[in-house]
C-alpha cells in the first residue's frame, strides 16, 4: 500500500523502462500495465521490465523468490525495492544472486493517513535496490 518514492522510480526508469508493476494499486501504479493485490502477482508470469515494491510484511520472502525464479526462468528482468534485511534466509538465498544497491538514507513512502490524507511516512529501516536481470531483457 505504500506508495514507491517518484523521484527514486524515475531515476530507476530512466535506467530500466519498466513495462510491469507487479506490487500495485491502481492508486499507486508506478506502469501503465500493473498487477494489483486482486490479480496476485504471485501466481502469474511475469514479462519484460518489471518494478517491485512488495509488501514488507510476512509474505515478502514470497515475492523476492518469485522475482528470482521469473528472471532465473528468462521471463523478466525484476528490478526490487526492498528492506535492506541482511539477517534474513530471503535476502540470503536471493537477493544475493542480484545486483545489489544500497540506498543511502531512509526514504519517504507516500501513503493514505487514517484521516485519507496522503502523507509521506519516513521509513524506520534500511532499504536497497535489487536486481534480478533475465539474459533476454
């Protein structure tokens, strides 16, 4: 639900030309073509460029494996924002078969205040980039 940093996504767009966010909703779409919590992500092919910014809750491990094994398996280039979660078996087993980018700072995630304000929340850990990339992409 929270909402990637623009100036962060267009720096990595310049880089990347994303064709899929695979994390969103339709108020937070980073693409024109997106994968929102009602189509799960988790259960599709993924094609092309794809952005990523998963829920950081439990199910995360779920989402850097399958941006792995998409890209393991030629389909996508995946390109993460994630916790900078050096301690997990997640970050182990995957994130360090990636590219990985270390963001200096805390970034500021926009989102929806109880209230339905948008506000930008400072995030209270790390984060990092990390990129899987598909030899076809």
């Amino acid at each position: 639900e929270w909402e990637t940093p623009q100036e962060l996504f267009d720096k990595l767009n310049e880089e990347f030309n994303f064709t899929l966010d695979v994390c969103a909703s339709e108020e937070n779409a980073k693409c024109k073509k997106f994968y929102s919590k009602e189509d799960n992500a988790l259960l599709r092919d993924w094609s092309g460029v794809c952005w990523m910014n998963p829920p950081y809750g439990r199910t995360i491990a779920n989402w850097v494996k399958k941006a792995y094994q998409e890209a393991w398996l030629e389909k996508a280039t995946v390109v993460c924002l994630l916790p900078s979660r050096t301690e997990t078996s997640w970050w182990w087993d995957y994130c360090m078969k990636g590219e990985i980018r270390f963001i200096r700072g805390r970034l500021k995630f926009g989102g929806r205040n109880t209230k339905g304000d948008y506000v930008k929340y400072p995030a209270t850990f790390g984060n990092a980039i990390v990129i899987f990339k598909s030899i076809k992409n």
